[in-house]
C-alpha cells in the first residue's frame, strides 16, 4: 500500500515514514493562491503536517470552502482572508490579521 501524500510504501493504518521527516507543528504557515488548483494541495499538506493555516486568495467563496475542507480533513485552525498579492500591499495585509486564534504572540 501506498501513502496517499507520497511515493513510500506503509503497511495498512501505519504512519507514513515522510511525517517524521516533514513537520511545521506549531507554525502557521500563510499560503496565497488557496482557491484552487495547487493552493489548495499546499494548504492541505501544510495542515497535515501540522501547521495551522492562513489562506489568502482573490476568491472568497471557494477560498471558504478551501478551508472547510482543509480544516474538516486536518482538524488544524485557520482563517480565510480574501487578498490580491497583485495589489500593493496584499501581501502584508494578510499576514498582519489577528483573527482565528492562530498567530503566536
């Protein structure tokens, strides 16, 4: 049997071997583009290995369901802020929200 995240091989219901090589426990990891495509695999294998996620993304409605899904999968925390990384200040302004409970400090 195959991991579903990666190429090992594990024996059925075991841990795959790549966790213990990959974690971001305890981290918030911010990820743009989360709407769709590989923005979403990010957001989802970042809250896998533990993070708790900031998603960012000019579409809100599939931003949201993003997140549902990711939070819904991983048990992680994390916050949908709509943002455009094109526009001056984007960027920024996402990784300055407070909300979610998710930011250390």
């Amino acid at each position: 049997m195959r991991c579903r995240t990666c190429c090992l091989r594990t024996e059925r219901g075991a841990e795959c071997p790549s966790r213990k090589l990959f974690t971001v426990t305890g981290k918030v990891a911010v990820v743009t583009g989360a709407s769709s495509g590989v923005g979403v695999a990010f957001a989802r294998a970042l809250a896998e290995a533990g993070a708790d996620i900031a998603l960012g993304a000019r579409r809100t409605d599939l931003l949201e369901r993003t997140l549902a899904t990711v939070r819904d999968a991983t048990g992680r925390r994390g916050i949908a802020i709509g943002t455009d990384v094109a526009e001056p200040g984007g960027l920024p302004a996402t990784s300055r929200r407070r909300d979610g409970g998710i930011w250390p400090g």
